[in-house]
C-alpha cells in the first residue's frame, strides 16, 4: 500500500482464493515431480553400482582365465603323448596275438598296432620291445601329467596366499595411516581407492574405505566436500550391508557417515538419520559387545538426544508418534562402559563423563575425569 494512503487502508489480496488454490496445486505437482525425479536418479545410481560390480566380477574372471591358460602353455604336452597312451594297449593285444600263432605273427592283430603306432615293424621281437618303449613311455606321461596338475594347483594355492598377504599388508597399512595426522590420513584414503578394484568383494576393506570417506569428511575444509565424502562413504556402506549384513564394523561406520552426513541437512532430517544412527549402533554392539568404540558412539548420541532444544523436540514430536529420548544417566553409563573396556580410550570420551557429572551436579567427579582427560595426548580435533 502507498505511504501517502495512510494506516488505515485495507491491504488488497494479491491473489483470490482460487488463484492461491490453483498456485498450491501447481507446488504439489511440482514436489511430487521433484521427489519423483530423486527417486529415479537414486534408483539409477544403484543399478550403475551394481553394473560396475558386475563388470569388476567379469573382468577378474578373464583375468584368472587368461592366468590359467598361460601357466598351460608354460608345460606343453608332448604331441605323441595321447597316440602312446591310445597305442599302448593296442599294442599289447598285438604281442598276445602273436603268441597263439604257430609263426609268431597276428596278421590282424599285428596290422591293428601298426596302424596305431609309429614303431619298427621289422620284426615280432622288436615289436615287444617297442611294447615296453610305449608302457614306460605311458608311465612317465601319467607321472608328468600329475607333476603337471600338482604344479597347477600349488599355483593357485601360492596365487591365494599371495593376495592374502598383499591384502593383510594393505590393511594393517591402512590402519597405521589412519591414526595418523591429516596428510597420512589422505595418503591412506588415497591407498584404498587405487586398490578397490582388485578387493572390491572383501569385508574388511570395504568398512576400511568407509572410515577412510569418514576421516575425510574431518579433514575437508569446504561443507560441500564434506558432505560429498560422508555420502560416498554411506553409498559404500549401504552395498556392503546388503552382503554382510553381520558385521559390526559395516555398521558401526555405517552410522557414523549417516551422522556426518546429516549435519549438512536440515533438522528435519538430522532427527530422522538420529533413529537410523541408534538402530546401526545398538545392531553393531549386539554383534561386537566388545567395542569400546560402539559404547562412545552410543553415549554420544545419548548426551546429544539429551540436550536437544526446544525447536528440535517440537519437530520431532510433530513428525514423529515417538521423538527419540535418552538421558544424561544413560550417557554417563556408555562413556564409562568405554572406560571399562579400554581405559583411556578417547579424550573426548572422558570429557563427556567429565560434562555428564556437571550436569547430574557432581563437581567432585566432573574435576577428576577432566583431570584424567588433561593425561590423555589430542591427536583428533575433538
């Protein structure tokens, strides 16, 4: 409204009601079309996913073969090795026939061997002795066909503990540069993705990679590279779960990318992965209640559940029938069980029992684990 009309004017409606019903539907049609158009372009990432393994799988296929056929040729078989075997018996129905001839000498018999064989043929006695030429001749070849299929399969035997060992190297590397500052950290995600192809299928690398998409996540500076190596790694994740649905480590790290991941996105679906990332926890401590690591993640989402503010409990509750809930107490009890697994475990992790006794009004405790936090080296940026 002009300011020279006064305060008293009556505002206009930009549009009628209609009109406002029409431009609501329009933004229907366009959401739906929206979340549909992401539908299918999650669907399509995962079929060019499965595509890429399946290539992989072939190629490692041709790969063994052609490996297969090199060590054949590397032992040629003798070309008059079937025509000795196939003669050998042949040849003795020959000396049998000739001994039930009054002459020494199996007409049909005799023509039957030499047809089969490429031995003298001048006399019945040479005949024998090409006989016992040809039966040791088929025992060497016996003997070296196994020699042969011996050394085949010590091949394969010494090609598996090959890989084995390459593949036991590469991760206790990987682990090594993980633990350490953030160049090491680059070198060791850089180490993983050149050997992906050759250990794309096996457990323990595959939750190595992912933790390796999460420690770039903390070493990343920019939030849209932040957000792209925390949704690499959950992409990860979610293939390996698919075949190794028992593994904690699979969904230990699963939850972790979830929760990096969500804090690029909105409260709506921060509160919404917070249910995915206590279901992966409580699953990875279920089949590993040995981590101490599982327990430290449990408590943090108890303490953080427990300090939710006001805006974020009244959007949980209203998307929500049941708003996640956790307490001080029962984040205290995870950060010690951590403690009791393997004292000195985290920093960060005795600075939250040192925040859960301030919070419960404990002062005397919260100075004593804030004492033993200061013992600790920082070596994360937490």
């Amino acid at each position: 409204v002009p300011g020279e009309v006064g305060d008293g004017a009556a505002c206009a409606p930009l549009l009628r009601h209609a009109e406002q019903l029409d431009v609501l539907e329009r933004l229907d049609v366009v959401l739906r079309n929206v979340w549909e158009l992401r539908r299918e372009v999650e669907e399509l990432r995962s079929s060019l996913q499965r595509l890429a393994a399946d290539i992989v799988g072939e190629v490692r296929s041709h790969l063994e073969e052609t490996q297969k056929v090199t060590r054949r040729r590397r032992f040629p078989f003798p070309r008059e090795r079937s025509d000795s075997t196939g003669s050998s018996s042949i040849y003795f129905t020959a000396s049998s026939g000739a001994a039930n001839t009054d002459d020494g000498e199996s007409e049909g018999g005799y023509t039957t061997a030499n047809a089969e064989s490429d031995y003298d043929r001048e006399s019945e006695r040479e005949s024998e002795e090409g006989a016992d030429e040809v039966s040791c001749e088929t025992v060497k070849t016996v003997r070296r066909d196994s020699l042969d299929l011996a050394t085949e399969d010590e091949t394969h035997l010494v090609l598996d503990s090959s890989l084995e060992e390459g593949l036991g190297q590469l991760l206790q590397q990987a682990d090594r540069l993980h633990h350490g500052d953030e160049q090491e950290k680059r070198e060791g995600f850089q180490l993983l993705l050149n050997n992906k192809l050759v250990h794309a299928e096996q457990q323990d690398f595959l939750w190595r990679l992912a933790r390796a998409h999460s420690d770039m996540c903390e070493v990343a500076a920019a939030a849209d590279e932040k957000r792209s190596y925390a949704s690499e790694g959950k992409e990860e994740m979610e293939i390996a779960l698919q075949s190794w649905d028992q593994s904690a480590e699979c969904h230990q790290w699963y939850a972790v990318l979830c929760g990096q991941l969500s804090e690029h996105e909105s409260i709506q679906k921060r509160i919404q992965t917070g249910y995915v990332f206590k279901e992966h926890i409580d699953k990875a401590i279920e089949l590993k209640p040995e981590d101490p690591r599982s327990y430290y993640l449990l408590g943090r989402w108890c303490y953080q559940v427990s300090h939710l503010g006001w805006l974020e409990k009244k959007t949980a509750s209203a998307l929500f029938e049941a708003p996640p809930t956790a307490t001080v107490q029962e984040a205290l009890q995870s950060f010690l069980r951590v403690e009791e697994l393997s004292p000195g475990f985290s920093k960060a992790g005795r600075v939250y029992i040192a925040k859960c006794y301030r919070d419960l009004g404990n002062s005397s405790e919260a100075l004593l684990w804030m004492n033993l936090a200061s013992e600790l080296p920082a070596n994360t940026k937490e």
